[in-house]
C-alpha cells in the first residue's frame, strides 16, 4: 500500500502562476465596480472568501507602505449581516481586524429585525441563516448601497455556478437567473434603475484551492476555527454539529471532542466542522487537494434541505 501524501509531497508539483491571473482579474473587477458606482460596499463577514476579497481591495486602492503594510483607506465601508448565532471567534476576529485596518463597518443585525417585527421565529433556537436576508436588504436601503461586493463563487453550488460577476436585483432585492445580463468580452453592463442594486463577485471563477494557496501565499489572517482545535461535537445526519448554546445535543446523542476545522463559517445553526489535523494554510492546502465534498456539501445542513435551497434563497434576495 502507498504511503499516504504529505504536504510537502504536493505543494512543489503546484503551479502557483495562475493566482497571478486570478488575483489581476479581481482587482479590475473591483475598480470596474467602484468605477460604476456611487455607494459600494464589501460584503464582510470575516470568513476566508470575504478575507481574501478585502485583501485583494487592499492590493487594488492602497497603496504598500515601506514596512510592507498597506497605506490609506478603502473607497467604501465594509458589511456584515450579524445572525446573533455568529461564531464568538469571527465576531471577535472581524472586530480586531478591521479596528487593525482602520476600516468602516456598517452592521446589520437581526435582532433588530426581530425587535422591528420584520423577522419572526417560529421558535428561539430556529436556524437564522435564512433570515440574513430581511437584515441584508434593510441595511442596503439604510446606507443606500447600489453595489455589494461579495466573496461567492461559481464552485461553491449549483445555483451559484449561474452566477454572473455583476448580479443585477431588483428593486425588491430579489436575483432572477433567467434575467442575467451577458458578459461577453468582460463587458459589465452595470446599468440600474432607481431602487435597484448589483453584486459583483471578483472571485467568481476561483475555487476552494485557489482561495487557499492565495491565503497560503499571502499570509491572509483568519478566524481561529478554520484551522484544527479541539471541540465539542456531535455526530447527525453524517455530519459533524458544534455543540454550541443554539445547537444542544438531542436525547440519545453523544457528544464526543475532536480535531476540527471550519471549511466555510456561518450562523452557528447550519454550519459544522470537519475532522482534521490541519494547523495550517499549507497543510489545508493539502487535504483540499484530496476532498471529495465540497465545502458547502460539507459542512452546510441549510443546503440539504433540498436541491434548490441556495437557488430559492438567493432569489429572495440571499448573498
């Protein structure tokens, strides 16, 4: 039997060029955008795709100072619809860096939908990850954004390989996929009436491995959680649940503590870990050159309620 691969086995036979194309079609996605635009955004929720968005706007409208580090201040703030079942380590981890930064952050949260009546629970521990969208749109017509930029990508789902760059909505913010625009010759057509508003997403055509080779490369900084720590968990429905307050054990199930890793985070009612020793981007790396799953087909219980899950969220106005 062939002894199992090691990191620095697979990481030499990688050609790194490619980023470079990828990382320069970003950033004229997002000059294009802020070009286009009076009042953009960045869709910020401090996981690793909108990690690695925001570093590429760096690369894009600052400029690097003689330490290395990035001087000025981006063109627009940053957003995060907050569920209040965020992960404590993102919250903390989004604060501290955009507080490092110098940034804006404009906050939607969902507990004030819920005060306002505009979102309602069927009951407390109810999944809020669906609900981001009441908050989402609520904070697009309080700050009069008219573009989001935003970190999804066309490997991530099905409904998200539809996808164009430029993602027009309609006044009431919902995604019509059999109303897209063409982009042939990376022609944006950014055109918008009053109450419209566009996302555009410069790392559409990346993959799972390109965002993590380009953190690798970059020394990205993240959450604590995507990288393995030992944590509570219980095992249901082939996945791995965090044993958190919003998702206690149920009776008859065992909980266990093991090496995990987050491969994408969320609200912490659908997202779970995977089991990993993965302590660093090098070493993630690796074992996504092995997956078989992918991330959301991994870790998300909001995306195997039924195949069109993500599709009929995103046409109610989703990320």
């Amino acid at each position: 039997m062939n002894a199992p691969l090691k990191v620095e086995h697979l990481l030499p036979e990688l050609d790194h060029t490619h980023l470079d194309w990828l990382e320069e079609e970003a950033i004229f996605i997002l000059r294009e955008a802020v070009a286009a635009f009076d009042r953009p955004a960045l869709l910020f929720s401090a996981g690793k795709d909108s990690c690695v968005v925001l570093r590429l706007a760096e690369k894009a409208f600052k400029n690097k100072g003689a330490d290395g580090r990035f001087v000025g201040r981006l063109p627009f703030p940053l957003l995060h619809v907050d569920t209040g079942h965020n992960f404590p380590e993102v919250i903390e981890f989004r604060d501290r860096r955009v507080a490092a930064m110098g940034e804006r952050l404009a906050v939607g949260h969902l507990e004030d939908c819920i005060k306002r009546g505009t979102v309602r629970l069927s009951h407390p521990l109810e999944s809020r990850n669906g609900h981001q969208t009441v908050a989402l749109l609520e904070a697009i017509a309080q700050h009069r954004f008219d573009v989001l930029l935003g970190g999804a990508r066309r490997d991530e789902e099905k409904a998200r390989a539809k996808e164009r760059i430029f993602s027009h909505r309609d006044s009431f913010g919902q995604w019509q996929p059999k109303e897209q625009r063409p982009e042939l010759w990376t022609l944006f057509n950014t055109r918008i009436k009053p109450g419209e508003h566009m996302r555009a997403f410069p790392i559409s055509n990346w993959t799972e491995l390109d965002v993590w080779l380009y953190i690798a490369r970059e020394s990205i900084p993240l959450p604590s959680l995507y990288f393995a720590h030992n944590r509570r968990v219980i095992r249901r429905n082939g996945l791995l649940v965090a044993l958190t307050d919003v998702t206690p054990a149920r009776p008859g199930e065992t909980v266990e503590t093991a090496s995990v890793r987050f491969r994408t985070v969320g609200d912490m009612t659908c997202t779970c870990p995977v089991e990993s020793p993965a302590v660093n981007a090098a070493e993630i790396v690796a074992e996504t050159l092995q997956a078989t799953v992918s991330e959301r087909g991994a870790t998300r219980m909001d995306d195997r309620t039924c195949d069109a899950s993500m599709e009929r969220r995103k046409k109610e106005g989703y990320f």
